[in-house]
C-alpha cells in the first residue's frame, strides 16, 4: 500500500467531532439512538464516600475480584489489586450464564467478608441502568455471546445465586460501566477539577462523563441540578472516514454489520482485523490483535517494512479518532456548563497506554493529547486544560464509590 488510505485531516477530524457532539446530544434526548447515553443511577455525595464492600470487574477477556475500604479518603484494596483470573472462556460457544456465576463465585470465596456487604460491580459491556441500581444487558460485545442474559438483569440474578450459595448474605449490588468505573475514580483524586470523563481504550472502547440530570431531556427532569453519569456507549458511533477496510471487517464473520463502526476502526480488538483485511493473503492468522500490531511497529528487525508503516497508520489512526471522540464530548459538556475550564479524563486500556519504543513521541496517549489539544483550539475550546491520566485500579475504585452512594 503506497498511499494512507488511513490518514485524516485536522478539518475531518473536527467534522467527526462535531458529529459525536450532535448524535449524544440526540442521545441525551430520546432513546435507541446511535450513541446510547445511557444514565447511571449514582449520585456520588460531595464530600466523598466511607465504608467498603466487595468489588467485581468483569472485562472482556479478566475477572477480578477484592474486597475495598473507604476511610479518611484513602482507598484500601485488599489484595493489593484483587483476585485475578482470565475469563476469556466466556468467548466459547455454548457457554452459559450458570457457568459464568460459578467462575465469578469461585473467586468471591476467596475474601472474608462480614454479612450485609454490598457488592459493586464493574460490567463492561451495554447495559440500561436501573433506578434501583442494577442494570439490564442490552447485547453482548468482544465476541462475548452468552445465551439467556441479554434483556435480563444483570446484578439481580448474580446477587441471589451468590445468596443462595453462602452462608454469608450480601445486602445490596449496583452495576455500573468501566466508564462510569474510571469517571468515578476520577472523582476521588484530591485535585478536583470543573469536569470529569472516564475513557476505555482496550479490547474495547467507550466513555462516560458527568452532567446535571436536567440536561437530559429522556428523563425529564427539569428542575434537577443532581450531577449523574452518562454512559455514552460511543463504540457504536458510525463515523465519516472510514475505509474499505473497515467495511470488511464489518461484514467479517461472527460480526453485526453495521454496529460499534467506531470500536472496530480504534479498539485493541479490532486493529489487527483492520491490519489483516489489507494483507489478506499475507499469513496473518486470527490471533493478530492490537497487542500484535505494537509489536509490529516495536520489531526491531521487521520482515516487511511495508507492512509496518501501515500497522503505524492504523494505530495513529485510531488515536486520532479517540482525540476527535473526546473533542466531541468535551464540546457537550461546555455547552451544558460554560463556566467549565478543567476536566479531567480518566484514561484505562492496555492500547490507550501502548508505547512506542522507538520512537516516543508517537505513543497512543501522545498522539490523543496533541491531535485533542489542536482539535480544540480548532472549535474555538482552547481556553479549556485538559488533564488525561490513569489511576491504578480505576475500576476498584469506581464501583466501591459507587456501591456506597
């Protein structure tokens, strides 16, 4: 390939921008739209949570599990990052729900608890929030596909399975995003800021970010100033600019065409889909992945220098559309408050925190802040200070903040 059929202009970078900007706003309004926002009921209390309670973290291919402790504004995880086992069996066919409550069990055994604990758990994948604090899957993602689960609640049948195995009962379970999990660890950090936006950019992709429950016209809730996340399920925005390439991945098999268009052109999942459908015939098998395609670029003694340079593509590519996600929603969330001049975004996933090693300036997280920074100065946001950071076990901290709200 002599051409970058994959590069994208500060001008269509900006247009796609704008356009997530205008489809959450469509979100924030009616439902069954093609950026969800769906809103999470937690409303987490100004001055910080106390107390402690099991925390769960079901990811794409990791489980994990610990017990958690709030005190004095500093965050207690015990183990140090919690009971850890791969799950990516959940991927297999035929695979049940009762299957999947045994492994998660197995691993809850392991931490001593008092009885009336509350459960927080981390679910990375569409599901509507419940007022009552659970939440109903909506669909499978990751090339998960687990039968009887989708349309049922999530939390509900996990807690009473879990109650009916132990002698010791737990009270309460509220399910929330991995989104909405680092948004909220956010919010534990010292050095507040005016707004906050929680980003995952692993095997899959998605974001979340806080807004008053009266700037959400679904709910219909006018006169409300309570603060509430959004869980925007971005990965199933359709932006402009995508290419060839991605249309056969798309249409590839064991995938919903037309469906997380954006997931597949940025997500660990799916670069190395991207990088196969061009090199079709080449000997890539399946098990090409992101993590596949940095150790491409990384490959100090590549065998096809052309195929690095567009393993490169794809991978800038796909930062520059996170930087144009973000610009996006950051222009919601200063229409919505003005007065916002700080936003932290709480950054997770193993591809946002790749790196380049030989050539530094070049690292996912570096192209996102610099392609953002411009973005912004473009849509006339310049004045705002951007802060992308990571927290060591974002997803522990959020759901045990959110299973004490």
């Amino acid at each position: 390939m002599e051409a970058n059929v994959f590069e994208l202009s500060t001008a269509q970078l900006k247009e796609i921008a704008l356009d997530l900007k205008d489809k959450v706003e469509k979100g924030l309004q009616s439902d069954n739209t093609e950026i969800l926002c769906l809103p999470t009921y937690v409303y987490p209390p100004k001055e910080g949570v106390e107390g402690k309670s099991v925390v769960l973290d079901l990811g794409g291919t990791n489980y994990r599990t610990a017990k958690v402790e709030i005190q004095g504004g500093e965050t207690i995880i015990t183990p140090k990052s919690g009971w850890e086992k791969d799950l990516s069996v959940m991927k297999t066919p035929g695979y049940t729900k009762e299957q999947l409550f045994a492994e998660q069990a197995n691993l809850i055994n392991k931490i001593e608890l008092p009885d009336n604990s509350a459960i927080g758990y981390c679910f990375s994948y569409p599901a509507k929030c419940e007022t009552d604090g659970d939440a109903t899957l909506l669909r499978w993602t990751k090339g998960v596909n687990i039968d009887k689960m989708v349309g049922k609640p999530i939390g509900k049948d996990l807690l009473d399975y879990l109650n009916d195995l132990n002698k010791v009962q737990f009270k309460s379970i509220k399910v929330i995003n991995d989104t909405v999990a680092s948004l909220l660890a956010g919010l534990s950090r010292k050095d507040k800021c005016d707004a906050y936006i929680g980003l995952i950019v692993g095997t899959g992709t998605n974001m979340a970010f806080l807004t008053r429950e009266n700037k959400i016209a679904k709910l219909n809730k006018p006169d409300s100033q309570n603060m509430i996340p959004v869980n925007l399920e971005s990965g199933n925005f359709f932006p402009s600019y995508l290419t060839e390439y991605d249309s056969a991945v798309d249409r590839g098999e064991g995938e919903v065409p037309g469906s997380q268009r954006f997931e597949k052109a940025v997500s660990g999942m799916y670069l190395g889909k991207v990088f196969r459908a061009v090199y079709p015939n080449d000997g890539y098998d399946a098990s090409f992945d992101g993590k596949s395609l940095t150790d491409l670029i990384n490959s100090s003694t590549p065998k096809r220098m052309g195929h690095v340079s567009v393993a490169r593509w794809i991978y800038e590519r796909s930062a520059k559309l996170v930087a144009a996600s973000l610009a996006g929603l950051i222009a919601v969330q200063v229409m919505h408050d003005p007065s916002i001049k700080t936003i932290r975004v709480v950054a997770e996933g193993s591809l946002f925190w790749s790196v380049m090693e030989r050539v530094n300036e070049n690292d996912f997280h570096t192209i996102v802040a610099k392609v953002l920074r411009d973005l912004l100065d473009e849509m006339d946001l310049g004045y705002v200070e951007v802060y992308i950071a990571g927290i060591k076990n974002a997803n522990l901290i959020g759901s045990v903040i959110a299973a004490l709200s």
